[in-house]
C-alpha cells in the first residue's frame, strides 16, 4: 500500500482520510491543515519526508501554468524544498490535465451548454480549464483580479488573461502568499457576498471552492458548481443556497473531495511520474479518474462523470 499526505495551509476542521485504488494499488491518502501556519507546513514535510510515498502541497500552488508559461510561487518552493527524498506536488499537472477533459465531458454529454455564462472565481490557477471553457464558446468571466485583489474588474478572454498573468505574475507570485488566497481561518471566515452579482449574472461557477464559499450571496438557485475540496458540510451549504448541481473534479471519497494536490501526490506515489515527465498526460487518461456529480436539494443523486 502506497501512502501519501496533502500538508495544507488550509484549517485543520478540513482533515480528513481516506483511500483510493490507482492503477491497481491502492493509496492510503490524509489531509493535515497547518492554520495558515508556514513554519507548522514546513516542519511537517520535513517529518514526512522519506516516511511517505509523495507529499500533497494543500492550499498553495507551487506553479501556475498559463499557457506555456509557469510561474513559480516562492513560499511554496521554499515549502517543497524541506523534503529531500519524497517527491512534493501541488495539483497543477492534474488541472491542467483532468479538469480540462472533465469540462469537455459535461459539455459533449449536453450537462452544461455553450450558451451559458461561467465566472470562474480564480482562472489563472485553472488556465486549462479556462481555456477549455473559451474554446467550447462558453461566455466567460475570470474573477481573478476580482477576488484575489478586489479590484472590480472582470477578465473576460483567455487571451487577456494570458497577458494580465504575464505582467502581473511575477510581482504577484512574490507578495506573502496569505495576501493572495484564503488560508487557516480565512477559509472558515462568514461569507462576504459584495461581488453578488458575477454569481447572480452565471450559469456555472467554476474554480477554487474557498474563493467560491468566501464570496457566494445566500441564493445560487439551480446554478452548476464545478469545484473540488468539498466536504459534506460545503455540499449541505450550497444545497441550502439552491444549487442544482455540484460538479466535483476529483472523485468524493469517504464523503469529501480532496484537492488537485492529492491526486497527483497519490499518482506520482504509484507511477514514479511527475506532470514534467512527457507521459504525464497519457498516464492521467489511463488512470481512469473521474469527478462526482451531485444533484443538490430534493433530487440528491451521486453518480460517476
């Protein structure tokens, strides 16, 4: 049995374990929050180092890719460097890879239509996503700008996006990483509903499910919600909030979707692969992953995508 640990800057009510079978093998997978706490994340990959089989970063990005470029983010580097002799992952080769044939799944089997809005809250982390998104001829509002640094502007091109990401990332990337993203108790935080009307304007909400818990208004009647990281209580909430259906971009196990991170960290624990070795993406296919959707309110129904 494989083992590997998603080391998250996320709050620790979050936890959680479970087990998944790849490519025959099973995989014994936990999540550990650290409150937001970078020296608590650190000195815990460095316990786990060479005890585990690969090691998740949770509520960070150690990359985001935007087209053919990657940018790096610095307090995750610097997390990633404490282990020596396990491998450290972050999610964004399997965004970059599953997210992408999972949206085009939803649209080839008519879940979602190219006449509908999407507000993705955070795109340059989900670029394959995004893209995937413009290129089926979906309307799309990439909240970037709008969430991350409250500045009331909607990203409406990829090609924009691509041209922000290039002049802004590599300042951006360098600021403290709370500055950024929600972690520790921000991600528990009551929810600020002052940008209501990007969620009221779209059909779909797509992306980060902390930026989505953070800002959503009380009502998002019927709208599609494509995230991960949700946990029975996230789904009671939108459930209460009208959602029609939550669209998970990892499989639910044990009740919770985990994060991007956790999924690479368990397929690079079973195939010794990493999203820069040039199978990646034939091996994410063969692996046969699939996300959950789940029919909220009074027509709840759990099936495979």
């Amino acid at each position: 049995m494989k083992e590997i640990v998603s080391v998250s800057l996320g709050s620790r009510t979050r936890d959680h374990d479970a087990s998944l079978t790849l490519f025959g093998e099973t995989v014994r997978v936990s999540r550990r929050g650290t409150d937001g706490r970078l020296d608590a994340a650190s000195a815990m990959i460095e316990e786990l180092d060479g005890r585990v089989d690969a090691i998740g970063l949770g509520g960070i990005d150690r990359f985001l890719v935007v087209r053919n470029q990657r940018y790096e983010i610095p307090d995750a580097v610097r997390l990633a460097s404490h282990a020596r002799a396990t491998p450290v992952v972050d999610g964004s080769g399997v965004k970059n890879t599953l997210e992408r044939s999972i949206v085009e799944q939803l649209h080839t089997q008519g879940i979602i239509n190219s006449g509908q809005s999407v507000l993705m809250v955070s795109a340059m982390d989900r670029f394959g996503m995004a893209e995937t998104f413009d290129r089926l001829g979906y309307r799309l509002v990439a909240g970037d700008l709008i969430f991350a640094s409250h500045i009331n502007y909607p990203i409406r091109t990829v090609d924009e996006l691509e041209e922000l990401a290039r002049k802004l990332l590599p300042e951006l990337t360098r600021m403290p990483f709370e500055k950024l993203y929600p972690v520790g108790g921000e991600q528990i935080r009551e929810s600020d509903s002052r940008y209501a009307s990007y969620f009221d304007e779209a059909d779909i909400i797509a992306g980060d499910f902390h930026y989505i818990r953070r800002y959503m208004p009380d009502r998002l009647a019927q709208k599609v919600i494509i995230t991960n990281t949700t946990t029975r209580a996230d789904m009671n909430g939108l459930e209460a909030a009208g959602v029609g259906l939550l669209v998970t971009t990892t499989p639910v196990l044990d009740g919770r979707s985990f994060g991007t991170n956790v999924i690479e960290a368990a397929l690079t624990a079973v195939t010794g692969l990493t999203q820069d070795h040039p199978d990646w993406s034939m091996m994410v296919n063969q692996a046969g992953l699939s996300g959950s959707r789940i029919r909220l309110n009074n027509t709840r129904q759990e099936f495979r995508s």
